[in-house]
C-alpha cells in the first residue's frame, strides 16, 4: 500500500513520470522504500529546502501507522 502511494504521489509531481522507479526493501529496522526519477525530476521531489520530500514522508508515516510498522523513505540518486 505505502509503495503505491508513493509512486503515485512521485508521479504526479514529476515531469517525466515513466522514469519513477520505487522499490521496497525490507531490513531489521523495518521496510525501506526507495525512490528513483529522472536526474532533472529530483528537485521537484524533493522541493524547496526539503519541504516536499518533508511532507510525502509525513504521509507515508502517517498511512503506516495503520500498519504498525516503521516506513523510511529514500529519494536516490
């Protein structure tokens, strides 16, 4: 579910939405998401001073609380 919002949140900020590539990674701590878009989207993903990327990992912790689960979000490279 966090997966799916994810991707459909970075593909409606993004100019070219068919390079949003989002993976899940499970590991001890609990489920990392990672987020890949085109070099030249990067910066609409994560907004001025980080208050886009702020806000996307606000709503992703607040949908996995349902979950009872620790969700990270990484924006790569």
């Amino acid at each position: 579910m966090e997966r799916d919002l994810i991707e459909y949140i970075a593909k409606s900020l993004v100019d070219d939405p068919s390079a949003v590539s989002v993976r899940t990674v499970e590991t001890e701590a609990g489920l990392t998401i990672e987020l890949r878009v085109a070099p030249a989207d990067i910066g609409k993903v994560i907004g001025k001073q980080g208050r886009i990327a702020k806000a996307i990992r606000t709503v992703l912790s607040a949908s996995s609380v349902r979950g009872n689960k620790d969700v990270r979000l990484q924006i790569l490279d």
